[in-house]
C-alpha cells in the first residue's frame, strides 16, 4: 500500500531532511507532504477538501468531471478545491489533462502542545 504522510514541520527541517536523504543516495523513507503550521494544514485541506482525496484515494488518474460526479459536487466548486490541492501538491496533474492523487492512504502526523 502506497502511503504518504501528511505532517507539520518547519520548511528548514524538510529541506534538511531533503538535503540529508540526496546526500546520502537513500531515498526518503516514505512519502511526505509538510505543511509549515497547524493552521495551514487545515485551510488547504478542508472538510471538503479530504472528501475529495478519500474518494481519489488508489483511483488513478481521473478527470475533474469524474471526481466532482464522484463526490456528488458542481464540477465548478471541485475545480476550485483541485486547483489549490494541486497548488499545494497534494495532487498531481496527468500528461493527459486529468488528476491524480497518486497514494492509496493518508497518514496526518502533528503534535498539538501548550504554547
């Protein structure tokens, strides 16, 4: 099963762990998307949003019009919510114009303490 982790950390730490990782010539361990803060998490991946990636989740490559009929929306309103999925790289975008969420699960990794 192909899973990518979902996690909050800062940008220098991914770009460590990149650096870290190209240096050496291993690969990273697992796929990893980092968002910088708690709260930019949850504005890019909204409710709506996680519906979406549940039901592009081991899909394939899909057209837009296939996903919003998917998840029962106006094709305008997923486009929208693609587009900034896209723009976070969180899906990818096919040779043949269509989406893909390339991952059959979603782990979410971020600890929540005092300030």
């Amino acid at each position: 099963m192909k899973t990518v982790t979902l996690d909050v950390r800062a940008p220098a730490d991914s770009m460590a762990e990149f650096t870290h990782s190209w240096k050496s010539g291993k690969a990273q361990k697992s796929a990893r998307i980092s968002f910088a803060t708690p709260e930019l998490l949850w504005k890019v991946l909204t409710a709506k949003r996680w519906q979406l990636l549940k039901a592009l989740c081991g899909a394939g490559p899909v057209s837009i019009r296939e996903a919003a009929r998917r998840v029962e929306r106006d094709v305008k309103a997923v486009h929208s919510d693609v587009t900034a999925l896209l723009n976070a790289g969180v899906l990818n975008r096919t040779e043949s114009g269509g989406i893909e969420f390339p991952f059959n699960a979603v782990k979410v990794d971020f600890l929540l303490q005092a300030a």
